[in-house]
C-alpha cells in the first residue's frame, strides 16, 4: 500500500470520527452516515485519487442532504 493512501486514509478516518460523533450528538442522520462512511471506505479504494475524490464527496454529503 502506498503511503499517500494510508495518510489519506487516516485523514478522512479521523474527519469522520468527528462526523460520526457530531451526528450522534446532534441526532443527525446523514452526518452520522457520511462519518461511517469516512471511517470504511478507505479500505475499500486503492486508487489515491479516487480516495480523495471520495472522501470529499463524503465530506459535503450532509452539507447538500439534510432529512
């Protein structure tokens, strides 16, 4: 594994940790998602850039999506 994918991937993990408590705190669903999402998905993409266009668009789902 690269180590542009493992910094990466420990960036965005750590973003959704943060989502993920937000969302439960705040009982917002789609926060709540996007950060388990932020969480997993970063074993799941070997492609960096991939990996980060992902995770971008994980970060502004609950900006754009509210239920």
């Amino acid at each position: 594994m690269e180590t542009a994918n493992l910094i990466w991937g420990l960036i965005f993990s750590s973003i959704g940790i943060g989502y993920f408590i937000y969302g439960r705190r705040q009982s917002n669903l789609v926060a709540r998602y996007s950060g388990i999402a932020l969480i997993l998905y970063p074993y799941l993409v070997t492609n960096t850039l991939a990996l980060v266009a992902v995770g971008i668009l994980l970060m502004l789902t609950p900006r754009f999506i509210e239920l």
